[in-house]
C-alpha cells in the first residue's frame, strides 16, 4: 500500500439501520460491522439472510452476499461480521458483501468478562 494510503475503519450498525437503507449516497465509508445470525444460506450461489440479535423491535433481516468470503460459519451461532456496503440497483436493495466474519462464543465471553469484573 502506497505510503499515506488511509484504511478506513469498520463502523459498527445494527442489521435494523442497513435494511432500511436505500441510498448509499454521500457515503464515504463502506465498511460496516454488524452482530447477526445467519439464518438462512443458499450454498448455490453463496448468499444469505442475516436476522439481528437482541434488537429492539426485531427481529430484522438483511440479503447477504458470501461470495468473497471462502468458508461459511455455523448456522444460527452469534456472528461478528465485517463487510462493505452496497445497493442491488436490480431489487432496489441493500446487500451487505461480506469480507470477514468472526465467531464469538458469546456464552464465554460474557462468563470471562464476569470473571475480570
């Protein structure tokens, strides 16, 4: 990366606030990060649903595209999950292409987290 290259960080959104998008006009970050399940997948064409976790009035969902993304974690398991923004123009939709997912085991990490209270 050429010197004074600047990376744009990862910015955290609920999968509320993304599906209600529909223009991502006067963005100059496309990088989002979300806690989703993925609560359907089509192993087909690599794409999914991602349903919110613990947001209030859900839960949401929002179209999901794998297709950068090599191996697929566990159904239904609590995911942080990294990704850029952009609008199907087709279905007049936001679809989040997803580029890093992690897999946190929220049961222990929140026992851990006691612990060191």
């Amino acid at each position: 990366m050429p010197c004074g290259d600047t990376i744009l960080p990862f910015v955290n959104f609920t999968v509320e606030e993304l599906a209600s998008l529909t223009s991502l006009e006067g963005w100059t970050n496309l990088r989002v990060r979300i806690v989703a399940r993925i609560s359907v997948y089509d192993p087909l064409v690599n794409t999914g649903i991602l349903s919110s976790v613990g947001e209030s009035g859900g839960p949401y969902e929002l179209f999901c595209d794998f297709r950068l993304y090599k191996q697929l974690p566990p159904l239904e398991e609590t995911l942080f999950i990294f990704g850029e923004a952009c609008l199907d123009l087709r279905k007049r939709a936001f679809v989040l292409v997803v580029v890093k997912v992690f897999f946190i085991n929220f049961c222990c990490f929140l026992l851990q987290f006691m612990l060191h209270i």
